[in-house]
C-alpha cells in the first residue's frame, strides 16, 4: 500500500488555507518519487490498484454483513480530470448490487423546489452499501457560486448572496456531513487535480480522436474560461470543509494512473480500519444451523 506519509502530502487538515498551486498535478510528488522514476512509480501504482481492487471487494462484503456504516465517496474536479475513469478502474471489483453511483445534473423543478442539500440526501447509500456522487451538493457552493445567475432559480429569500452567505452554505455542509459521521456514513470527499495544460490535452484528444468526439462538449470549453474563478471557488470551499470527520484529499490528477491508485488505497484502507466483523451466532442461532446440516445430511 502507499506510505501514510504520501497520503498525508494529499490530506487537507482542517483550518487550512488551501491554495491550489500549493498541490501537484502530477506524480512527481517527493524527490524520492523523483529519483525512482516515472517507470517504477507506475508499476508501483499499478499494484497498489490491483492490490486494492481485490482488498476491496473482500471489505464490501464485510461492510454489507456488518451493517453498522455506509460509505460515501464524493468526486470534485474540473472537466476532463478522470472521475468517470477513476469511478471504472477502483470500483472494477466491487460487487455492483453493493453499490450506487449518482451523477448529479442540472436540478429538477422539484428539487428546485427544496434546500439545495434534499436531493443529495435521497440518494445518500444505506447502511452496508457504497455510494459515489460525481459531483455532489458541493456544485452549490461551486458552479452556483462562479455563476451566480443559477442562485435566482433557487427561489431563495430576499438577502445579499455575499461572503457571509456562503459561509453559511459551507456550515450547513459541515453540519450536513457531520450528522452522517455520527449516523455511521463514512464521508471521503477527493478532489481531482488536475492541470489547465492536462485539461487542454485531453479536451484536444477528444476532438482528434473519433471514438471520443461524443465526449467533447461545447459546455466544457466555455467553462474552461472560468478557470481562475473555478480555481478560488475550490480553494474557498476545500478550505472551508476538510473537517475531521469529513476531510478532503486533493489528488493528482495528471496521471490518471496515479489518482486511481490513491482513490483506492485511501478507499481500502479506510474500510480496513472501521473494524468491520462479520456477525457472531449466539448459541440459539448455532443450534439452528447444526439443525439444518443435519436436515441437509439427512436428504
């Protein structure tokens, strides 16, 4: 697995000021990194994902038979940074009845209708079960906040929607996720950092290559010239909620390789260290399964 001290270079503590340049986009994270070469770290990634994939789906199991924790996994990023890929590659061993993937889009009148957090919590994983949201409740304090015209449809009282308006958005998140902590849902919430020059790229192959022209969207580009403005709202909201019991990871995203490897080592090891058990008989229970082997011997 990946040392804690590389995983902690991508942990944000609480009441920290994050600043995005701060970050690496790429795997280059320690000169020790640096020396091994790029070669190595990717073999060295690729076995921590392989490695991780099968431990995984050994903790979904006990998870489920557990009963006592959900987990939920949220993805930010800018466009193109990989979510859906590192969501394919992690998730690849996961027993699908075990989880559920939600891909929030533009809200419905309903939900327009209601808090901006409802329809987020409707789709929240039960108990034994793993739930993503690529994207989330955090588009709130997100795109709505870089284009802040979307806040008139929310139907929102009279008021000013300045600073102390978000800071209360980024409470009521806080608020949010610590009630799930305390009701057993596991909250781990990535970033996927990726660089405006990597970003570049691979909208510029989506364009070349024909079997990904479908990917490619006109919406994606306009949103690329909000990029500065993208970049403060994310360092604001990161800083405002990594919190102790819902932290936030900012993770290189360059190289896709090495986000899904630490995606899925923070995902396993996160589960491995809930204490999860599967459930004991007690002397009732042991009798009534000796009854049944017997019954079944006896056929």
């Amino acid at each position: 697995m990946i040392r804690k001290e590389i995983i902690d270079l991508f942990k944000v503590k609480p009441d920290t000021k994050v600043r995005l340049k701060d970050y690496h986009t790429g795997w280059e994270q320690t000169d020790e990194l640096k020396s091994a070469g790029k070669k190595f770290v990717k073999e060295r990634a690729n076995e921590v994902l392989q490695t991780s994939i099968e431990e995984l789906s050994e903790c979904q199991q006990l998870l489920y038979a557990d009963d006592r924790y959900a987990l939920l996994i949220v993805l930010q990023a800018m466009d193109a940074a990989g979510k859906d890929g590192a969501i394919r590659h992690v998730m690849s061993g996961v027993n699908p009845q075990g989880c559920q993937v939600f891909s929030f889009k533009k809200p419905s009148a309903e939900e327009l209708d209601h808090n901006f957090l409802w329809r987020y919590m409707k789709s929240l994983p039960e108990r034994g079960r793993i739930g993503i949201f690529n994207r989330s409740y955090y588009e709130d304090v997100l795109v709505v906040k870089v284009h802040k015209d979307m806040l008139e449809q929310q139907k929102l009282p009279n008021g000013k929607h300045g600073k102390a308006f978000w800071q209360d958005r980024y409470d009521d998140i806080n608020a949010f996720e610590r009630h799930l902590v305390r009701s057993g849902t596991v909250v781990l919430k990535f970033f996927l950092h990726v660089s405006k020059e990597e970003q570049k790229q691979r909208f510029m192959d989506r364009l070349e290559r024909p079997e990904k022209n479908w990917k490619f969207s006109l919406a994606d580009l306009n949103e690329r010239s909000y990029w500065d403005e993208y970049v403060d709202a994310f360092e604001k909201a990161i800083s405002a909620t990594s919190t102790k019991w819902a932290p936030w990871y900012i993770v290189p995203a360059d190289d896709k390789w090495a986000t899904r490897a630490v995606v899925a080592d923070i995902v396993t090891t996160t589960l491995r260290n809930l204490g999860l058990e599967f459930p004991e008989m007690d002397d009732e229970q042991r009798a009534l399964l000796e009854q049944a082997r017997q019954t079944l011997e006896e056929e």
